[in-house]
C-alpha cells in the first residue's frame, strides 16, 4: 500500500511536468532563449561537461540476484596534489547506480545501459534506480572526517580541496551507447540544495571489477565415494529452527576419522568430519530412541538461505548453511577435514541427495549417505558407515559431578572450558566462558555459540548464595548445548529448580563456583577461574534496616565550616537528583572532625536519613539516634572522603561504607542546548512551542542547520515527564528528511516541560538524535 | 479505509490533470464539481519567487472531493511549461488558511515548484507559511505565503 501511494504521490508530482520527458533535456546554452511570455526570460542553466569518468563494478552486493552495484565517479579537469586530492575549480558527481543484473558477476557496460531514478525506498535496489546521497563518518587517528557516498554532487572553490557536497536524493541519469563503442552519460539530478544539475560526458566505459571475491562453498575438485567413518556422535538440538510448535527435532550427527577428537561437542584434532542433521519427531529421545530408522531427504533450502516453515518437518536432512565457514557457525549437512583443529581447503556443502539410518536397537547404526555438494557440477559424497554406538556429549560413562578447574559438568559428563574472561558490566563483576579455543577477549566469547556466563554485583562477591532465595543482583546466562539459560535472577528463577554460587574476586582474579539444577532436571556444575587487570568493585555499601546496596554515589557540600556528607544507593550525577533516589542518608559534622577518629552520633551536628518512596525523612536533632562513625577527609584531594558509620536512628539501622571521590554538591548540571545529528553537535538558536491540533503540538527547534527540527507530540506530554514513542502515535520527531517513530521501526523518549518562560527538552531516539535544551522559546498557545 | 479512499480520489486527480495537459485548448465547461477544471490564458497576475517578481499566463485548476490543486506558469497553457508551481489542498480545508507548519504535507497542503534551475518535488516539506484556496463558482481564489525548505519565499495571490 505504502508503494502505491508513492507511486500516486510520483504521478502527481509529474503532473507538473506531465507534458514533459520524463528525462529533463540537458540544456544546451548556445542555443537561443528559450520561449516566454512577455515580461518574462527563463533562466538558462549551466550545465557541467565532466572530461573524465572511472567506473567501479561491486557487483550483486544485496545479494538479491535483481540488480548490480556500479559506481561512476565523473570529474572536472583539475589539478592533484600530493597525496590525490583534487584542487579546484572543479565540479565531482559519484553515481551509485543499481544497474542490470549480470548472472556472470563481471563487468559489461552493455547492462549499464538505461535510465536511472531515485529508488522507490532504501531497501529497493530494483535495476533503473540510484542510490540516494548520504555522509559518512570516518574515525582516522586524531581526526574524524565526513564524506559523502551514495550519489553526489560536489564543487571545489578555486584553490580548495574542500568539496562542496549536494546529496542528491531525485532527478534521472541517462547511460546511452553512441554506437561507436562510446557512451553518453547525462541527466539531470536535485538533492537537498534543490539545484537542478545539469551534466553530461561521453567517453569509453573502462571499468574496474571489484566484485567481491567468493569463498566458494565447495572445494571439492573429485567425487567422494565409498567414504567410511570409525566414529561418531550424536547430540540433541531440540527445536533450531525456532517452529515453537514441537513437531519436529533436530538431531546433529557427526561422523569421523579415527584421528578426530570426539572428546566435545565439536570434532577437533585432525582427520575427515561429515557432519549430517536429521529431523525427527518431537518426541523423539535421544537417549533412549537414538535416531529413527528411516531414509532422510535433503529438504529444500531456499536461494537466501532461509527454509520454509513447510519444510521443517520430521524424516528430512538438512542442507549445508552457505557462506558460513568457523567451525562454531557451521550449520546443516557439511564434509570438511580438520588439521589441529583447523578447517583445511578440503571441505563442501552438502545440497542435495538422503540419509539412510538403520538403528539396530541396541545402539549401533549403520549410516548410509548418498549426497551432492552444491557446486554448478556437483560432486558425490557417498559411503556408509557403521558404528557400535554414537557417543552422546552429556552423557558418556565419566560418572563426575564436579568439574576441574575451568570446566564444566552436565549430567556427569564433563567439558572444559577453553577461554574465560573477566569483566565489569557497570559495578557488576562478570565472568564468562566458553569451550572454544583463543577467544581474545570478554566481548568476543559472545560471539560464540555456547557460552556460560555468571555476573555479581559486588555485595555477592565473596559469599556463598541460594539463587533461589538471594535478593542481590546476579544474573546467569548459558548457551551450553543441554543447559540453555536464558536469564536466572533474583526475579526470574524459573529455568532452574535450585541453585548456589561462590563468586570470589580479589586482587584482579576471579574464582566461580556454580551448581545448579535446572528445569528440566539436569544437573550443571561449573567452575571458572580467570585473571584479569583492570576490574573495579565497587566496595561502598549503603545498609538501612539490614537491607545491603552498593552505595553509588556520594556529594560533598562545605558551608559555614561544616562539611555535609550526602550518599546514596543511586548512580546519580547531580545533587539535586537526590530527590528523586530511593533512599539517601547524610552526615553533618564540623571540618574539623573529618580526621578519621571515631565519633559519637552526639558528637557533630546531625546524621539522618530520606526514604524518599515511603516519604520518611529522620533527622538525629529530631529524633533518637546512637552509634559511632569515622570520617577521613583527604588533605590532598577536596573531594576524596572515607567514612564507616554503624548508627541507629529513630529504630532504624543504617550502615554506611564509604571510600572514593565525592561530587560537589554545589555542582549545577549544565544543560548544553543543541541537537547531536549522526554524533556531530548543532547549536540551537531558537525554539517555538505551537499547537498543530486540537489535542497536538509542535516543538519547532531551530539550529544552525538549514532545515528545521520538529518534535510532534500530544499536548498532555508536555508534562516534564519522560515519554516513549510507544506510547502515541502522535509522538515522532522529524529532521534531515526523516520520521523517527514508532510506525518507522524506531524506538525514542521525549521529555518536554515547561516552567514560565522556560522550555525544558532531553530527547532521544537512540540512534543517531539526541536533543538538549533549557531556554526561553515562543509559542502561540 | 479512509487512506484507500484518498489514493482513490488521487488517482482520480492525477488523471483529471493529466488529461488537461493533453488537451490544452480545452475551455472550462464542467458544472460538476466533482471535476472542476479552468484554463485561462492571459496576465493574470503575478508571483514572487527567491525576491523576484514572475508574470502568470496560465492558470489550471482542477478539483474533486478530495483535493484542489492549481498551477501557475509563466508560459502560456499549451507551451513547454518549464516553469510552473503548484498548489494545492484538500478540498476539506478550502476556504481556510492552512499553516503549513501545523498542517500534513502531502495531506492537508501540496506544493511543487521548478524553473530550469532548481527542483522543489512534493517530497521537500516547507518551512513555513500559509496557503489559502477557496472554489468560486468557476473561479477560484489563492493566496500562498510560503518559506521553501531552503529559506527562499514564495508568495501567489489570485482573486
């Protein structure tokens, strides 16, 4: 529907030019005056006569087998410098042309023939489109540089290197051949300068191929035959392809040389692996059942590597996965040999052919595999293999139920685990884990596809807790073959059934113990140990009523030669965010009994405490207060502070731990008025509230870009509170050409008050907008 | 239903438009209002564009229920219309002055100008300014004073 009403919207806008070509003639200006009616002489435009051209050929980059990606970069004569900047006068257009597709993938400028427009919308790379102007970003050492790509136009100033860029967004590109081998390229093209570019050049198309080279998907030069495997495993992948409807299971079989390590899930060391899926059905135990005895089609895998739902059913193997080669992505039906553990050049992925299971009952299988690679000329990969048994990871006769150092235990069966790291996630200490060999770094071993992963906050580090019962933030994760884990935490027990952790952090090394069982019974141990620089734990703590949080943050205000110490749980950054934070508590006591000695409550002037949710406010000069604190003021930094205190006040316990740099209270938070578009930062000059509607509003917000940011929203959101995109669909914002809403995919907050003459806006679409603003602003309402 | 509605009567527009075009001669004669269509061909006024002052020699006009939408040129109906803007509203707002900044482009308000130099397409919303078009019998009534997206005025008025 969306399509169509473009297509309308287009046919109105040529309803203007209607009795026109549809490609705007390049203006020739030698001619004379165009006619005109009295009283009245038409501007005579320039038109630009590039003299030279280079043609670039991606080819099928969308991979959508529709249209080729060419790029056509045409210029002005002018000098280059040094280092290959062109110095005007001088005029630039890039072209990204989506051109015929060629099946050969090479470049033929015969398929550039043809006209161009604007594409219908920014996923259509339909043939006879451009890809619209946009700027991007490069992060250089030491500087950042903006460019723009896509199709543009660009000028140099005499003397300048600097290019003047239009992003070109309409018009019409005409390719034609002279017939002589020659081409005309010319057209007419507008972007957000609404100059109308005239240009033309004519020349031979050399093109530069720069296709992309294709690790093929098979290597195989010869067919495979009478191949035959000595051992092999069997392991329970349950629903992969997401159906959530049981009707189907997916089992992975692996089948190798006896040069294999099958001691994992995944095949190491060195020899030939054929690793085959079936689908079976849902109630299908592998421990019990083993594979059915059946003959297995390949099941249909479509072009873009997706498979339909209607082929996801029980008795069919599984195609090969293309274009995914680490050995922990590989997915479906593949050969490869393996060296150390490594994919050599040897390897194929299977299409097309079927699998033959015979059970025998009591463990043993033969496996018969009649299958192609999916080269152009397919190769065979054909054998059959018998076995005593397939090994199932989880469940070998290892009999453990604790595991060795950096390992883990499933249901007795033990795997270690080969890269563990530590890191902070906020104030959280976290550890995570996988099997997989060399994983470099924290951030890295998610990309893996099983992992285990604990995480603590710092008042757990240290003490053995029940997840079922612990209220302090943990969090476990696990993607480990058997013992998918979602997320367990404090409020959120449901995939296990019991649980306890010891998470021991000190001096930059991490100690986990884990044992958990989980839903469906299983039993999962885990220990983990890993060291690593670098880690902060935050060891403040903030008790009240023996309820133990991390104490966040803490501000320091010296007035009348009293030092206040305000601290809270909440990660705030300004004092007068403190109002708004859970629980607070403060002491007041003279400068001169910041030495660290310990004090009575009766000593200083007051302590007390906010719990700004129940709104319970107690002060010691108020009501009954005992207990001791000891407060250190570090002479050489105003702001470090140390303070312990153990105080009862008004019947409530507080505990407060305190050992950092605190923020002074008199610090105001500055509020930067300006709109940061794609991270670069625009000042704003002015702001207008208007009403758009009976139940709508405009915030209009101007800044030293040319175009004008609107923030739509209903008027009861003007109400200083935070608002989601979510929430209306009246709430959008619209800038640089675009709607960033709900409807369009985008997530965004949008907080609007105002006080008098005063507009407060912090808006977001967390992507590439973020807007800030407290100032004065005109309105009509 | 009403979105299907309204690409309906767009086409309905767009093939009424485009159908003046390829018969330029044709005088007005249509009582429907449904399908009210003008063409007039002498000075009829004139419009402001980036500071200067344009002479207007035609003007079309063509109506439905859903929108109304004139073009002004300086070249005479029939001629290569190089130079031409256009204006429109739906017919709900005639009579009305439509802001365009409260307004939906594309919705409530339409505009398109372009001369042998630049191109402002449907798709660039303005900046701001007022459009105001009201039937008249066989006439109609405009007045528009609109900022383009890149700043420059535009303004028309025909009574």
């Amino acid at each position: 529907m969306k399509s169509l009403f473009h297509l309308l919207l287009a046919a109105v806008a040529f309803l203007a030019v209607s009795c026109q070509d549809p490609l705007p003639p390049v203006i020739d200006n030698t001619e004379s005056e165009p006619e005109s009616g009295p009283g009245f002489v038409e501007a005579v435009p320039d038109t630009v006569t590039f003299t030279n051209a280079d043609f670039i050929y991606y080819g099928d980059i969308a991979g959508e087998s529709s249209s080729d990606d060419w790029v056509v970069k045409l210029y002005t004569d002018m000098e280059i410098d040094e280092l290959g900047n062109p110095v005007g006068p001088g005029a630039v257009t890039q072209l990204q042309l989506n051109a015929k597709w060629n099946e050969s993938q090479t470049s033929d400028p015969k398929n550039l023939k043809g006209v161009y427009r604007e594409m219908m919308n920014s996923g259509n790379f339909a043939p006879g489109t451009f890809v619209s102007g946009y700027m991007v970003t490069l992060d250089l050492p030491g500087q950042t540089i903006q460019m723009a790509d896509g199709t543009f136009f660009a000028s140099l100033e005499e003397g300048s290197k600097e290019m003047d860029y239009d992003l070109i967004d309409e018009g019409a590109v005409s390719v034609q051949p002279n017939g002589d081998g020659t081409y005309n390229i010319e057209g007419v093209l507008v972007g957000k300068k609404y100059t109308k570019r005239y240009f033309k050049w004519t020349g031979d198309i050399q093109p530069r191929d720069a296709v992309p080279e294709e690790t093929p998907n098979s290597t195989l030069k010869e067919d495979l035959t009478g191949l035959s495997f000595v051992q092999g495993q069997l392991q329970d992948k349950g629903d992969y392809f997401y159906r959530m409807d049981e009707t189907y299971r997916c089992l992975l079989i692996y089948l190798a040389d006896e040069t294999v390590d099958m001691t994992s899930s995944r095949p190491a060391g060195d020899g030939a692996v054929l690793r085959l899926e079936v689908l079976v059905p849902w109630e299908t135990d592998i421990t019990k059942d083993g594979i059915p005895s059946g003959t297995y089609p390949m099941t249909v895998r479509n072009p873009d590597t997706s498979i339909d739902k209607d082929n996801i059913v029980p008795g069919v193997a599984v195609p090969g996965l293309p274009n995914v080669f680490a050995a922990w992505k590989v997915s479906g039906a593949w050969y490869y040999e393996l060296e150390a553990g490594e994919w050599t050049q040897t390897y194929a992925r299977i299409d097309k052919g079927e699998i033959t299971v015979e059970n025998h009952g009591d463990g043993s299988y033969t496996i018969s595999y009649d299958l192609l690679d999916c080269q152009t000329v397919p190769r065979k990969i054909q054998g059959s293999t018998t076995l005593a048994e397939l090994t199932i990871p989880g469940r070998p006769n290892q009999d453990k139920t604790q595991p060795d150092v950096n390992s883990y235990v499933l249901d007795k069966s033990e795997t270690p685990f080969a890269s563990v790291h530590i890191s902070n996630l906020g104030e959280y200490i976290c550890i995570a884990a996988t099997s997989v060999e060399g994983v470099a770094s924290f951030d890295a071993i998610f990309d893996q596809d099983e992992y285990f992963y604990v995480a603590i906050s710092p008042l757990l580090n240290g003490k053995e807790f029940d997840l079922m019962t612990e209220q302090d933030l943990y969090t476990v994760m696990s993607t480990l073959d058997g013992a998918y884990l979602e997320s367990v935490a404090p409020a959120m027990k449901e995939e296990i059934t019991a649980g306890k952790c010891l998470f021991e952090y000190k001096d930059g090394k991490a100690q986990v113990r884990i044992d958990l069982t989980l839903a469906d019974g299983s039993q999962l141990a885990a220990r983990m140990e890993a060291q690593e620089q670098g880690i902060v734990v935050n060891e403040n703590i903030f008790a009240i009523a023996g309820d133990e949080k991390p104490l966040r943050t803490a501000f320091y205000l010296k007035e009348d030669g009293l030092t206040t110490l305000y601290l809270t749980p909440a990660g705030i950054e300004y004092f007068e965010d403190i109002s708004i934070t859970t629980y607070y508590a403060y002491v007041i006591l003279d400068d001169t009994q910041c030495n660290g000695r310990t004090l009575d409550v009766s000593d200083i002037v007051a302590v007390g405490y906010g719990d700004n949710f129940n709104e319970i406010y107690v002060d010691s000069r108020e009501v009954e207060a005992e207990g001791t604190l000891k407060v250190a003021a570090d002479p050489a930094d105003v702001a470090h502070y140390q303070l312990s205190a153990d105080i009862t006040i008004g019947g409530t316990t507080l505990k407060l731990r305190y050992d950092g740099n605190a923020i002074d209270a008199g610090e105001k938070e500055v509020v930067k008025n300006e709109v940061i578009y794609s991270g670069k930062p625009y000042g704003i000059t002015s702001v207008a509230l208007n009403q758009a509607s009976e139940s709508t509003c405009t915030v209009m917000i101007y800044t030293e870009r040319e175009d004008v940011l609107k923030i739509h929203l209903p008027a009861d959101f003007i109400d200083g509170n935070a608002h989601g995109f979510s929430q209306s669909s009246d709430l959008y914002i619209e800038y640089g050409g675009k709607v960033y809403s709900k409807a369009k995919g985008y997530s965004g907050t949008v907080t609007v008050g105002r006080d008098g003459d005063t507009l407060r806006i912090d808006a977001t679409n967390y992507d590439n907008l973020k807007i800030t603003y407290e100032g004065t602003y005109e309105t009509n309402i | 239903m009403r979105q299907i509605y309204k690409l309906f009567a767009m086409a309905v527009l767009v093939l009424t438009v485009v159908s003046a075009c390829q018969k330029p001669e044709t005088p007005p004669v249509s009582d429907d209002p449904q399908d009210d269509q003008q063409t007039v061909e002498q000075l009829l006024g004139t419009y402001k564009y980036d500071g200067k002052e344009y002479p207007v020699y035609s003007l079309a006009v063509s109506a439905d229920e859903s929108q109304i939408i004139v073009k002004i040129s300086p070249f005479k109906e029939g001629e290569n219309q190089t130079t031409y803007a256009v204006v429109g509203i739906n017919t709900a707002l005639q009579g009305t002055v439509i802001d365009v900044e409260k307004a939906w482009h594309n919705d409530d308000y339409y505009f398109i100008y372009e001369d042998p130099l630049v191109y402002y397409s449907q798709y660039r919303q303005l900046q701001s300014g007022t459009i105001m078009i009201k039937a008249v019998g066989k006439s109609v009534k405009v007045k528009a004073d609109l900022i383009l997206p890149d700043g420059k005025k535009f303004a028309f008025e025909y009574k």
